[in-house]
C-alpha cells in the first residue's frame, strides 16, 4: 500500500512539472510573429487565391487580407517559416509582397 502511496505521489509530481514547465498553450503564444505585405491583389478572386494557398503553407498560423487595404498580414511561427519565404509564396502566385510596419510597432 505504501508503493502505490509513493507511485502515485510521484506521478502526480512529474505531471505537475511538466505543466509548469509550458504545456502546448504557452509554447504556441511564445511562438508567433506577425508580418504584412503590401500587394496588388485587386478582387475577390485574388483574395480566393491567396487564401487557399498561404494558409497551407508550413508555420502560417493566422491569415488575414484586406481587399481594401490591399494587404495580407500572417501570422507564422518562425520556427517553421520566415517573411522571405512568406513572400516568395504570394510571388508565385503572381502577386507583388512588400513588407510594411505592423499596426503595434511591428
């Protein structure tokens, strides 16, 4: 009785470690920049495209165009990828991706 005491004294001490440590959530907050491109994206189809390609692409985490503003901002991990491929991506499908500051000093 006493074993199973220490065992499961130890196994909720491990699993408390290893919470506080960083569970999934802090590591997916810690892990996240945010870039904009400025672009020639001109109707809603453009917005289709861009939609259907980039938010596939490895590390993209959040997507949002501004068919007005003529913008894409990404959010990405940059573990997984970075503004060079980000906007080597949008240029293969035919669109211009010049980086602008990030409302938030970004």
């Amino acid at each position: 009785m006493k074993k199973i005491l220490t065992l499961t004294a130890l196994l909720l001490l491990t699993v408390s470690a290893a919470m506080a440590a960083g569970g999934p959530e802090n590591k997916a907050k810690a892990a996240r920049e945010t870039v904009c491109f400025s672009s020639n994206i001109d109707c809603p189809n453009c917005v289709k495209k861009v939609q259907s390609n980039i938010a596939y692409v490895k590390g993209v985490k959040t997507l949002d165009i501004s068919l007005k503003n003529h913008t894409i901002t990404v959010g990405y991990d940059p573990a997984k990828t970075n503004e060079e491929t980000l906007a080597g991506e949008i240029r293969k499908l035919g669109y211009t991706a010049e980086k602008q500051a990030v409302k938030g000093g970004k």
